[in-house]
C-alpha cells in the first residue's frame, strides 16, 4: 500500500494515530498491514541494537530469506513509517542501507466525545554541523569533511566553506547554532529535545578519551553529557570511501530533552531544576543551542559532530518542539 499524503514522522520520536480523524486512516491501515507478518516483526527486531543500521545483504544472511522478499518487506515497513532506507555508494558498488525510523506509534480506536479533545503535534529543523553562528574557546581550531575532501578553517571560523562540512571536530571549546523559534512563540510547547551524533576528540582516535560537553539553551546551562570516547574500532556506515581507517569513524547518538518535569539525556531524567519555562523559548527572535568543554570541565577532550553523510545515524543537528494545536 502507498499511502497518499502521507504525514512526516520524524525520527526516532513518537506518534499518535487516531480513528476518528479521517486523515489517518491510511496510515492506520499500512501500520497494521505493516507489523502483521512476523517475517517483517523479525525485521524489526534486528534495528534494536546500536548503531541502528543494517545492509540488505547482512538483513538476508541474518534472516535466511531471499532478497527479493525481504525487499516486499521493507517497502511494506518504509511505507508505514517504521523504517527508512537510504543507498550508499562505495568502492565496489552501491548499499541499500536500512535504518529504523519512528520509535513508536499509538493508535487510538474508540474515543469519548465528552473529553478533551486537544491535539499535539511537532515541528522539525535540522541544521548542518557547519551552520554554526559561533565559536569560541580559542587557541582550539575547527576541522571539518565534506563528501570529499577534509581542511581547516584555523581562526577563519566564518568562512563559506563551512557550509558544506559533513564532519565537524575541534579539540576544545563551545560551538553555537540558531534555530527557528516561531512555534514557541505561536503555541503552548509541551516539550523541546535535540538530537545530533558527537563523541570526544582525539588524535587519529581513542574509544576511551572522556570529555565533558555541556549543554546551553537560550544560554541556560541544563546538562553535561560525558563522551566516553573518540570512536574509531570500526568504519562509520555512512563514512565516504575516501575517509581514512585511522580517523574518527562514528558517535553516540544523544538526545537532550527539556519539558515541565526537567532536563534528560537519552531518556534519563538529569535535572529536575531547569523546565520549559527557564528557557524563555518565546522569547527573541530564535533559540540558541550551545554546547562544547566548559573552562572548568575535568574532561576537556573536545568533540566531533557528524552531519548525514558521517558517521551512523543519516541526521544533521535536529530540533524537535513538540506543541499543541489551537
């Protein structure tokens, strides 16, 4: 089934579903058709441990079926939503890559006239990892990759060139992006979470290299989050051919999440000092994240951001609001 208009579910979040909105009807009905076969549950399955991504070649030698099956089966998920796919190209040819999408979808069957019936939904905006406003933190410079080549912007941090980065590292200091405001300043937001690929910096690359990035919105200072490493065991999946084995191949995936019951990190709950409310998100014409080493972190060991065609996870720097609907 191909459903027609069919919403944007955005990554890793999720989502509600209900009967009485005729809207979702056909998503409805390609969910259901979707998780009714246990071959495609088996799919499911196999994207539960990190780094969350499988090629169709390891998908029919893990689950010992044709690969002309498991491509009906994908399609049925990447349809409904669960999953996303995405090619790649490398040396020796081109990989389809599968990726789980969505974390969960609820669907309401019967509903009670009588209760309240507001709606919520969520906004979006990506940034690339070069789309920074500003960095500070000197004698530290900033490095980058794109698609195909790597260079150095040393204390020209505002250059052009930096648009295109896919790879973002530095060794040391506090990076700045700005994002888009205008839902907080239109509704009442419920909850505002970031989600980007980082891990520590080191030379070449160290998987036990700690380092201390903090985190700032709207320059209130809401968590630390501890790098346990610069991670370079195995290629990132999404690396170009051209990077060399010896760098920097992957990060962690890691989710900030601020709402009315505190501050937490990949789900765990961090802070219960800083809610919604001491972001001031309707305030100003934007919403500003920082992060990076604090002067007084005891692991200053700086950080890589991997745009989508680094690393694992095919995402830039991601802002999620989530608000209800008037």
């Amino acid at each position: 089934m191909q459903i027609k208009n069919k919403p944007i579910l955005n990554r890793e979040q999720k989502y509600s579903l209900d009967l009485k909105n005729e809207h979702d009807y056909e998503v409805i009905l390609a969910v259901c058709e979707a998780l009714s076969s246990p071959a495609r549950l088996d799919i499911i399955k196999h994207l539960q441990n990190p780094p969350f991504i499988k090629t169709v070649p390891e998908l029919v030698s893990e689950l010992n079926i044709p690969k002309t099956t498991l491509v009906h089966h994908l399609q049925k998920l990447e349809n409904a939503g669960i999953i996303a796919t995405r090619y790649k190209s490398y040396s020796h040819g081109t990989v389809r890559l599968v990726t789980r999408h969505v974390q969960g979808i609820d669907v309401n069957v019967y509903w009670n006239n009588q209760t309240d019936t507001h709606k919520t939904a969520t906004f979006e905006q990506s940034l690339g990892v070069g789309q920074y406003a500003d960095f500070s933190g000197a004698p530290y410079e900033i490095q980058f990759a794109t698609s195909d080549a790597q260079f150095r912007l040393e204390e020209n941090y505002f250059s052009s060139e930096r648009y295109a980065a896919q790879l973002l590292y530095s060794r040391g200091g506090m990076i700045t992006y700005y994002f888009n405001n205008f839902i907080a300043k239109r509704h009442q937001i419920s909850d505002v979470s970031f989600s980007l690929e980082i891990c520590s910096e080191a030379p070449f690359f160290n998987n036990d290299f700690l380092s201390d990035v903090t985190f700032f919105i709207n320059g209130k200072e809401v968590a630390t989050y501890v790098s346990e490493g610069d991670y370079g065991d195995r290629r990132g999946f999404l690396n170009p051919a051209w990077w060399p084995d010896v760098n920097t191949q992957y990060g962690k995936l890691v989710t900030l999440s601020v709402n009315d019951k505190g501050v937490s990190v990949n789900g765990a709950l961090v802070n219960e000092k800083i809610c919604l409310k001491d972001l001031k998100l309707q305030d100003g014409n934007k919403t500003i994240l920082s992060f990076g080493n604090k002067d007084t972190a005891e692991h200053v060991g700086g950080f890589n951001l991997f745009g989508a065609g680094f690393g694992d996870y095919p995402q830039d720097i991601c802002m999620f609001i989530k608000y209800d609907l008037d």
